[in-house]
C-alpha cells in the first residue's frame, strides 16, 4: 500500500510503501502542545518504507526528555508532518492531516464501541442475526459482553497514551487477545454454534482490521 503526503505549502512531499501498523487517536499532554488541543490523530507506518521525495523537513527534539522524540515540520509554513519515537522503534508516525488521502484512517477503536453498544442496546436483534433466539439469559449475557466491548473500546482509544513506552510489549499482549477473538468466532461458525451477519462481520473486521496488522508487525520487528 502506498500512501502520499504533504505539508500545507507544498513545499514537503512524502511517500510511505509500507502498510499502515496502528491507526491512532491520541490524546496525550505532548499531542495536545503540538496538535494546539484538539486530538492528534496519527498512522503508524515502517520507517523502512517511507521517505520524503520533496523537499527536506526541519527537525525538532526537546534537550530536556532523556528520551525525545524527533518532530519533522515544514520550517516554510509550520505544517507537523511526522515522528519518529523511541517508543516505536522502526517506525514513522504520521501526521493524519497531512495525508493526500487521509479517509484511510480508521480508528480500530471505534469498532468494539460500535459492538458494544449494539450488544448493550440492540442486544435480542444481535442476538438474531447470530442466528439464535433472544432469551432472558442470552439478552443479560449479551448486555455484559456489550460493557466488555464498550470497556475494550475505551481501552484501545487511550492505550498509547497509557502504555507510554512500553507501548510495543503491551502491545503485543493485547494483540494475543484479539488473536483468542478471533479463534473462538471462528470455532463456532465451523461447528455451526454461530451463524448470520452478526458472526459473519466480527470475524471479518476482528482478523482484517487487527490480526493482519499484527502478523505483520510480527514479522518486521
């Protein structure tokens, strides 16, 4: 996949041919100086597959933090472009606002809130759609797995922010529980426990939107 960039006068131009790692929106203290307080939405992209192909960005790092991360701006027009971080090793963090394109970034965190809260509100009509009759016992168990998927959601939003530099071990936990996810869904449409749109689309989103990224973060860590 390649993706295309530039700052607000044009001046800076970038390309990455890497497929995008995590799709974040952060709202950390530094984000927020940066960003002047609004969210900063970003794409994590392998550092090994991008490259300015216009012009040369001026670089910032605070003296102050053992540990800064390196800041790439337009000196023309101010434009953030990007990041690199100690945190993210091998990687390029970029900017969304810069993006040629940036519809392509999707928050994964909005999917298990979208889950959530249908199983919380809409639970007997998820409950159909698996192919299942609504019961009391079904709509309760399906309103607690809805507060798990409302809880996973908010978790996923805040977890860069949280895991701080530990953001690539954490990370990988979290991966190996999305990875259970989508086993357990996939066990029950084969043994025929599950069936419709409601398993059909968790499996699809659960494995493409997360367990290809992390197979592939897997293999160029």
């Amino acid at each position: 996949m390649v993706i295309t960039g530039r700052c607000y006068c044009g001046e800076i131009s970038y390309e990455s041919a890497g497929e995008i790692q995590n799709s974040i929106q952060c709202h950390c203290r530094e984000c927020q100086y940066i960003t002047g307080g609004s969210p900063n939405l970003i794409v994590i992209v392998p550092e090994e597959g991008f490259r300015f192909t216009k012009g040369t960005p001026s670089e910032f790092s605070r003296k102050d933090l053992e540990t800064p991360v390196k800041r790439f701006f337009c000196d023309k027009c101010g434009t953030a472009l990007g990041t690199k971080s100690p945190a993210r090793p091998g990687s390029m963090i970029i900017k969304v606002g810069t993006l040629d394109d940036p519809s392509i970034f999707k928050a994964q965190a909005v999917i298990l809130l979208i889950n959530g809260l249908g199983s919380l509100f809409l639970t007997s009509v998820f409950i159909q759609q698996a192919g299942w009759t609504p019961t009391a016992d079904l709509i309760t168990i399906g309103q607690f797995l809805g507060v798990v998927f409302i809880v996973n959601g908010i978790w996923s939003w805040r977890f860069p922010d949280i895991a701080s530099e530990n953001l690539k071990s954490i990370g990988m936990l979290f991966a190996i529980g999305g990875l259970l996810f989508t086993l357990i869904i996939l066990f029950h449409i084969v043994t025929g426990a599950v069936a419709g749109a409601t398993a059909y689309i968790n499996i699809i989103l659960t494995f493409f939107k997360k367990e290809l990224k992390i197979i592939y973060i897997l293999m160029n860590c």
